[in-house]
C-alpha cells in the first residue's frame, strides 16, 4: 500500500529523494525491535541490518535527478513490484 506520495508532477528532484513510502509500519517496528535487543545484545548486527534493508525497500528513491513527469499513484493504493509509482525525466537531455 502506499503510506505517503512526497512529490508532485513537475516537481524537480534529485538522485536519491525519497518520492514515496509504501506502508511501512510493520518494518519500522521491526526496526525498532532489532535495535532494543542490539543494544542488549540479544541479535545479530545481520538481524539489525536486514531489518534496516526491509524498511529501506518500502522508500521509494527517485533514479536520477530531474522533474517529476507523472504520479501514477494515490496515498492508500494497493502496489506490487511491477507497478510503475512514478516517472521521472532529465528534461535536459531531452533538447
């Protein structure tokens, strides 16, 4: 599901901007979990860095810098991988 659409379209971005967020409740918690027992000594530094790798994989990061051509999606929408959320061109390279 997506949680939160942080652009609009024409909007510029750059390389690594968080676009949006999918629902990830569940993985934060988990984060959170993982680093309490870290800090106890309870899990692995693997356990904790997997956790982080999950929450990560919910950001949706922009490839490249450039402008937001279109938004394919709405807050609450259901998504998979194969799901297109967003474009974004370098209207620079284009002339």
């Amino acid at each position: 599901m997506v949680a939160k659409v942080n652009v609009l379209e024409g909007q510029h971005v750059e390389k690594g901007d968080v676009l949006m967020e999918l629902n990830s409740q569940a993985a934060e918690q988990e984060v959170g979990r993982q680093e309490k027992l870290y800090a106890q000594q309870n899990t692995s530094l693997k356990n904790l860095q997997e956790a982080e790798a999950q929450l990560a994989l919910l950001r949706v990061t922009a490839p490249l810098s450039g402008t937001v051509a279109r938004v394919n999606v709405k807050p609450g929408q259901a998504v998979d991988l194969t799901t297109v959320v967003a474009e974004v061109m370098d209207l620079s390279r284009l002339a």
